[in-house]
C-alpha cells in the first residue's frame, strides 16, 4: 500500500487540481473521501489532520500537506522528473499569476461554502436559482478575464507552451464546475481548446470527478 495519502471531495475544485498533478507526476496514492456535504470536514479527526478543516490535505513524505497550490508546488520541487512549473523567473510569474487568477480570483466566492451562504440568503423558493446567477456572474467573470491572459502569445497546445502544467491543473477544474453551472463557454475559445486537449489526457481522465464520485 502507497505511503501517499490524499484527503479529498471528488467535486472540490481544489481536491481536482492536487488528482491532476499527482497523475501528472505518475504518483500513487490513497483516497480518502471527506464527505463536505455530510460535514466530514468538520469532525474533530478530520481537524486533526487539516486544522482549516478543508480539502484537500495530503500526507507525503512523512508530512501533511495542505492547500492545494502550495501542495502542487512541494510535488514540483521534490518530483521535477515531470515539471509542472518553469524554472524561468518570468515563465514562472506568468504560470503563478494564471493559477491564481483562477485557484484565489475565480475559486474563493464560488466554493460550496459561499454558493450555501448566498442561498440561505434568499427564500427557500429563490435558494437554486439565487446560487446559480451568482456562480454564472464570478466565473463567467473570472474565465474572461483568464481566456485575455492567456491570449499572449506564450500559450501553446496548453496554457503555458506545449505541455500541461500548474496552469492546466487549476482551469481543468474551474470549467468542469462551469460546465456544471450552466455558464456560457461560447466566447472562451482558447480555454475550450485547451480542455479539449487535456480530455485528452490519461492524467487529466484519471483525475475527473467522475472517477471519484461517492
């Protein structure tokens, strides 16, 4: 049995990202499902492992691991075999400011704890409907403003060059849960290309909700 072991939500963006980059990289490890919906991420045990009580936490290396960026970035630099980051100081500025465009612009006001609070907002009646306008507006927002970063010129069959990265681990995620959302992806041409391409993918495969549903 792998040593590596991966606390996650098969629907959290943020627990997607880390499964892409773990295949990417060709590491095994075990699931651990915590279940948001049925509070799993509140239980004391769960607080022992990831005292934000959030998804997901990896145990690697002897050491839990938390935040999914930072998460990423232990991989790169301690697994470079597959580079998900480019050593170049610009290269790296712009795949770091990509990412974060989506993983602390997009991601943060559209998780399920936010998407909850805005529907308790509102009369029962209104809940649904209220939470999709809301997740339509930020992410159709947010992936325009992304599909213009990306049209610089520096992207390639990915988001940066010719091989998927940290950049491809984050926008993946955020257009499966745009899809979900009923977002209209019409105008975004460079970003559904470029998941066109990473469908393609065994690692990208391997790493969908769908592989991971409870």
């Amino acid at each position: 049995m792998t040593d590596v072991v991966l606390y996650d939500y098969w629907r959290s963006s943020a627990s997607y990202r880390v499964r892409i980059a773990l295949a990417l990289k060709g590491i095994e490890y075990q699931s651990v499902s915590i279940n948001l919906l049925t509070g799993d991420h509140k239980s004391n045990a769960y607080h022992d492992t990831n005292p934000q009580g959030l998804v997901p936490a990896l145990k690697i290396d002897g050491h839990t691991l938390t935040q999914s960026l930072a998460i990423i970035q232990y991989l790169d630099n301690t697994r470079p075999e597959v580079s998900l980051i480019p050593a170049n100081a610009l290269d790296r500025q712009r795949v770091h400011a990509l990412s974060h465009a989506i993983a602390m612009e997009i991601h943060p006001i559209c998780n399920l704890s936010v998407a909850q609070h805005v529907g308790n907002l509102v009369t029962e009646t209104d809940s649904e409907t209220t939470k999709k306008q809301w997740m339509q507006h930020y992410i159709n927002r947010g992936l325009q403003s992304v599909e213009a970063l990306l049209d610089d010129g520096q992207s390639g069959d990915f988001c940066h060059g010719n091989a998927p990265g940290l950049i491809d681990c984050c926008l993946v995620p955020q257009v499966y849960n745009a899809r979900r959302w009923g977002c209209d992806l019409s105008e975004l041409s460079l970003i559904c290309a470029i998941d066109q391409r990473c469908d393609q993918l065994d690692a990208f495969v391997a790493a969908h909700p769908d592989k991971h549903k409870i």
